[in-house]
C-alpha cells in the first residue's frame, strides 16, 4: 500500500467540493475532513475512511491500536470521555507567584520550557496520560519506580520538543532530546531528601539520556530577580520555586511556585483571521477564547511556517502576556506554541441572572482595605477613588506593595468601575479590613 514519509503530504477527493489533506508529522497521522477532527480522542490515536483507503485497514488499525470511536458528548465540565478514560499521572502543579510570599530559603531551578513527562517506571506519560513513545535505549537506566521531570532539548525549542515527543515510530530524532528530572514522586520524604535520591541515581547508573535538575539555594528577593534576569537574558522561560522540607503533593499546590517575568495561559483556537500588509495570503491572527468565555486575538509570536499552516480551529495553544486589561483580557498576548498535552473544559456559560448591584467603594478620598491570607499566601489590596481617578495598592501584607491610577471622563465612571474591582475582589475571598 502507498504511505507518506515524515513530513509529506497527500490530497484525496471525499464528499465534500475540495479534496481532503492527508499528513504524516512525525509518525503522526491525520486528514482534515470531518469524521478525523470530530473525534474526542489523542490525535496520534484517530483514523478515517480516507487514511484506511491511503495505507490500508491493517496497517492504520496496527498504528492506532483499535479502530478509531465515533465521536462522544462531552460529560458536565466539558470532559470528553475518551479524556476520562486515559488516566492522568498524579503531578504536583505549581502556582504562581505573586510577590506575595517571602521565597528566601526555597530551592530555586531554571523553569524548562520542554514536555512534562511522568515516568511511570515503565514508561512516559504526557499530564493528560497519554504515551510517549520512547525508544529503548532513551530509557535504559531509568528506575522502575516513577521520577517527575521534563523531556527538553534546549531553550527557545518548545515546538521541536513537542514535534519529536509526539512521535510514535521510537525515531534517532529523540537524540536531541534528554529528560531533565527533578523529582522522585513515589518517595515519601522531603524535598531534599528526593533531590538526593534523583542525584545519587543519575550518578551512579548514569543514564545516557537522563541528568537530574539542579537547584540552588535561594539567598534572597535580591537573588531571585537576579537569576531570573540571567536565566530570561539566555532564552529562559523563568524559575521554579520549591519550599524547603515539602512533600510531594497531587495537584496544585503552594509549595511549588513558578516566577516569570511574563504570564502565560492557554486558550482555544476559534477562526483564523486574514492578514494584510506583508501578512496577505495568509494568517494575521487567531481569534482565540479562555475556557473563562474571553476572546480577543494573537497576531505576533508566529513564524512565517506557522502563519501558512497555523494550528486549526478548535486546537488548544499556549500564549504569554504581560498583565490583564481591567476587562480581564490579556495584554499584549503573543502566540508560544500549540499545547497537546492540556485538556481546556469549554467556557462555562452560566445562566441568565438579574444581577446584583455593585458594591459602591469607599467615599471619594477614603480608601478601601481588603487582604487575602491563605496557606503561604498573605496579600492585600487597597483602592482609593478621587474625582475621576481610582488608585489601586497592592502587594504582600508588610510591604508597601505597588500602585496603578486610572482615569476616566466622569466621576461615575470611575466610581462605577472600582466598584466592579471590589465585587471582584470579594468573590476571590478577599476580607474588607475596617
């Protein structure tokens, strides 16, 4: 039967007016009709009439496993079934840091921007539980009990990680890569006491394709903005904090804290948008949507590969931006790469409700105190309106935090709006102080 080499490409006329597109991406299988992008599966697990018809019923059921499922009803909180179904390694998650914990002491390490892989002893698992594919010889030397780390092949490569991860064909292209491991999950001890563990074995059996993280000692707030600094200077995604003396914990937690100088979020890819200038003929943004139900558009971050074939509707991205406009949208967001590794729920649309009236802030001069204390964290935040202006501080709780003013064309405005602040405010459990 014909196949199609990595990389390749192939037309095949279906039902509908234009010919369907068939491709293989590093072992990766897939057409643009219908029936393949319907389905709620792994796409590495996904099949049609049309790539049967290309290289036979045989060899597309040995490539998948089993005959592709018809598409399924995503369950309540808009997980599909199949996404049930594949178990998810129990990761630690880690928060972000808002410079509201003193981090002098943490162990402090580069944040990698690679692959999460959970070795499970036998094998790598993606976050949502589905299987890398690694040759035998990448995981020789690897324990048969599980170790947290990162499948990276350097900084500012992200999509080459991805594409070789995703493999299935256990190609020499996973020479580039190595598993960076920092931590040792199944150990039930301190966090030094794992590193330790991680440290002695990657000395002792020395896998050739694996070396354990190393962390640093952070010194002070001083300390952190300065690596911070260097490690963004070299092409660095930022750092990761670890509380000294913490367990391993499922889920997020605090004792985990990552510090960039930029945020980063996912969101679903809903229309490509035309370019125009030295963009026509191709992509000038995605209108994209949070699974909070905002939308706005990325236009900057893509090459010009990505701009002619851009990551298709309904795909989940990644993208960084520097802070959320008053209306919750992202500024300045520029695109990172397209995630396979993150299930993101549809937006919730709640039910239509008269909705309450907005508390009113504090009389024109007087500030409003409010502070958040929870765990580790312990914030506060304050406004203040004046006339047409309201001035928000905020910070960790003994600092003097930082301020922004904004200005609007009446005092209703501005009064109106710092209202909606503090309903906000309230409902993420911060505590008015009188």
């Amino acid at each position: 039967m014909p196949d199609l080499e990595d990389g390749e490409s192939t037309e095949m006329k279906g039902s509908a007016a234009k010919p369907y597109v068939l491709k293989n991406t590093g072992g990766v299988y897939s057409c643009d009709c219908p029936a393949w992008r319907n389905q709620g599966i792994a796409i590495e697990r996904r099949t049609c009439k049309h790539l049967k018809k290309l290289r036979g019923d045989a060899a597309e059921a040995e490539r998948v496993g089993s005959p592709a499922p018809a598409p399924r009803a995503p369950r309540a909180g808009g997980e599909s079934e199949d996404a049930a179904d594949a178990k998810a390694p129990p990761l630690l998650l880690a928060h972000s840091w808002e410079n509201d914990v003193d981090l002098t002491g943490w162990w402090m390490s580069e944040k990698l921007d690679g692959v999460r892989a959970y070795w499970d002893g036998k094998q790598f698992l993606s976050r949502l539980g589905n299987r890398y594919h690694a040759p035998d010889w990448f995981v020789e030397g690897l324990p048969d009990t599980p170790l947290d780390g990162e499948l990276w092949c350097g900084r500012k490569k992200f999509q080459r990680c991805v594409s070789i991860a995703r493999r299935q064909d256990k190609s020499d292209q996973w020479r580039e890569l190595k598993y960076v491991v920092f931590d040792a999950p199944a150990l039930d001890a301190r966090f030094e006491e794992r590193l330790e563990y991680v440290h002695a074995h990657m000395r002792d059996r020395t896998p050739p394709w694996a070396e354990h993280h190393p962390h640093m000692k952070c010194e002070s707030t001083e300390h952190l903005k300065g690596e911070l600094a260097r490690v963004e200077a070299l092409g660095g995604e930022g750092l990761m904090l670890r509380k000294p003396g913490s367990r391993y914990e499922v889920g997020r937690s605090s004792t985990l804290l990552k510090v960039k100088s930029f945020k980063d979020a996912e969101a679903r890819v809903l229309e490509h948008l035309a370019g125009a200038g030295r963009h026509k003929g191709r992509l000038g943004a995605v209108l994209v949507e949070m699974a909070d139900g905002t939308r706005f558009s990325i236009g900057t971050g893509f090459s010009d590969a990505e701009r002619h074939d851009p990551p298709k509707v309904g795909a989940v991205v990644t993208f960084r931006y520097q802070e959320l406009s008053d209306g919750g949208v992202p500024r300045f967001p520029s695109y990172v790469g397209e995630r396979h590794d993150v299930a993101l729920p549809p937006p919730i649309k709640p039910k239509a409700e008269p909705k309450p009236a907005p508390a009113a802030p504090a009389a024109s001069g007087s500030a409003r105190r409010f502070e958040y204390v929870e765990g580790t964290s312990s914030k506060f935040w304050e406004i203040e309106v004046s006339g047409c202006d309201y001035t928000v501080r905020f910070g960790r709780i003994g600092t003097s935090g930082q301020s922004k003013t904004k200005s609007f064309a009446t005092e209703a405005g501005a009064t109106g709006a710092a209202a909606e602040l503090v309903a906000e405010k309230t409902a993420k459990g911060y505590v008015e102080k009188r």
